[in-house]
C-alpha cells in the first residue's frame, strides 16, 4: 500500500500561472503544527509579560505620585499645627499672666504638654519598620494633630476655670466700697472722739465729710438699696447692702434722697445729697462701711484715685 503524503501546494506572485507542489510527510506536519503552537504560547506569554510590566509600571507611577500628594497633604498638616501650637502657646502665656495677677496657681508644664508616654509595643516597632517613609511622617502628623487636640481641650478648660474666677472676682470688687461718697473734707474719722452734742468721748463708727449743702452724694459700690429713710440721729439716711462683699454702706444727714428702697445701684450713681438733717451740728455726710453689723474705718476701703476698680 502506498505511504499518504502530504502536499503543499505554492503559488508565487511573479509566475500566478506556475504553481509548485512541495510533498511533506505527516511527522514534519504534525513538528510544524507543534512550532507554531509553541510559537504562539511564547508570543502570548510575551504580550502577558509586557502588558503586566505595564500595569506594574503604571501602577508605580500611581503609587508615587499618592506618596507625592500624602507627602505635600503632611507638609501643610505640619504648618498648621506649628500655627495652632503657636496660637495655644500664646493663650498659655496670657492665662499665666491672668492667674498672677489675679493670685491663681499656675499650670505645671507637665501637664500643659498633655503628651502620652510610655515604651512602644512590639506590634508598634514592627509596624514602624514595615511602613514607608512617607506613612511614617503621616503617622507621626496624627500623633502631633492628637496632642494638639489634647492640648485644645485642656487650654479651653483652665480658661474657662480662669473665666469664671476672674467673674467672681470681679463681681466681688464691683460690690467693694472703693471710692470717695462725695467731695469735702473729714471733719471726724473712725474711731473715739469728743462728740460735740454729748459732750464726752464716745466712738464714732464712720467718718465725717463735710461740704455745702446740696453736695451730691455717690454709692461707692455696686448694691441694693436696703433703707431710704429717716432715723433719729441719723435724720434722712440710706443704706445699701453689697452681698458679694459681705458689707453695707450707710449715707447719713442727707438733704434730700435720690433712690428708693430696693432699687439695684452701680457704683458712682447718684443716691442723695448732703444736708444737716438729724443730729448734726452742720452740712456734713456721715459715711460708714460695716462688714456684717462691725463697723470698719471706711478710709481702709478708699483706693486712690488713679487706681482701676471696675
């Protein structure tokens, strides 16, 4: 029996009309199916090969330009915490200022710096050497936004402690009789005297101003008007009470009155005016500061007149 062969048949462009027969045997045919399909596996490969090159390329110049962005998103993250640092540090240095004038204790700076300590974990070292560079500055950005945070909240409740000492200080010397009640001169201080109408030493519990009549008369602290009347010895009189002082201020001999009991007085409005009512041997305004139902020297309470009190 004859051996099948096969034939592959040529044709050339130069000669379309002559056509050539090239007779190949079933193992060359099947080798040359076998090239070309390995062939075609390497050519696939390759293009496999060159085309994840690519993505990993890409993939690359996208990871780089994240690192990029996270590295400019840290810079401006810094900048603004040294800002905020600086603005706290300030508020720091103006509440010490604050609680030296006003007696207060400071803040150590331990705890201003309202950091966290301690050694790292093993997890956290591990996770240090595993991270890359630009992770670790946005690590340690968090770590600095957390202390600033910290920090924030702690500078915002000693403020507010400050704020609402410096209210009860301030209310307290609002009510503290601490200017002249009118013009003249001290015709008797605090103290024992010779008492012109007795007659004999006695002690006197204010002290005496004595001008014209009609002299205006002024509250030396802020209060409520407790009494606007008439006494024996005192004649028209007024007396205001100042609670967050402890103390009461009382206006004797007076003229004529200008509130009226109960009313809410500031310090330098006008309450009266002097006269010679009562038991008085001329114009004059008896002035007295009592702490609870003592009498204290009035003069003790007076600050100079360039000093602040309000």
């Amino acid at each position: 029996m004859k051996k099948e062969r096969w034939c592959l048949v040529i044709v050339t462009a130069q000669a379309a009309t002559r056509v050539r027969q090239v007779y190949v045997s079933g193992v060359v045919l099947i080798a040359l199916v076998i090239v070309s399909c390995v062939g075609l596996a390497g050519m696939g490969r390759l293009l496999w090969c060159t085309g994840s090159y690519a993505y990993a390329k890409f993939g690359v110049y996208e990871a780089h330009r994240d690192n990029r962005g996270l590295l400019m998103k840290v810079k401006f993250l810094n900048k603004f915490i040294a800002k905020e640092n600086a603005k706290v540090n300030a508020l720091v240095a103006f509440e010490d200022k604050i609680r030296l004038q006003y007696g207060m204790n400071l803040i150590s700076k331990d705890i201003r710096r309202a950091g966290v300590g301690g050694r790292p974990t093993t997890e956290e070292l591990l996770l240090s050497k595993m991270l890359d560079p630009p992770l670790l500055r946005a690590e340690a950005v968090r770590e600095s936004l957390e202390v600033l945070l910290r920090k924030s909240k702690l500078q915002d409740s000693t403020l507010s402690r400050v704020s609402e000492y410096v209210c009860r200080v301030h209310k307290k010397w609002s009510q503290r009789p601490s200017i002249w009640p009118t013009e003249g001169r001290i015709t008797s201080p605090f103290g024992y005297r010779f008492h012109p109408i007795a007659g004999h030493m006695l002690f006197h519990d204010g002290i005496d101003i004595a001008n014209k009549i009609w002299t205006p008369i002024y509250a030396t602290a802020d209060g409520i008007v407790k009494f606007v009347g008439l006494q024996d010895y005192f004649g028209r009189m007024v007396s205001i009470n100042h609670p967050k002082c402890e103390c009461k201020t009382v206006y004797a001999h007076l003229h004529q009155t200008a509130v009226a009991a109960g009313e809410v007085v500031k310090r330098g409005d006008l309450i009266g005016y002097m006269g010679n009512s009562g038991r008085s041997t001329g114009s004059h305004l008896h002035y007295e500061v009592r702490v609870g139902d003592r009498p204290v020297n009035p003069l003790s309470f007076i600050l100079p007149t360039d000093a602040i009190v309000d």
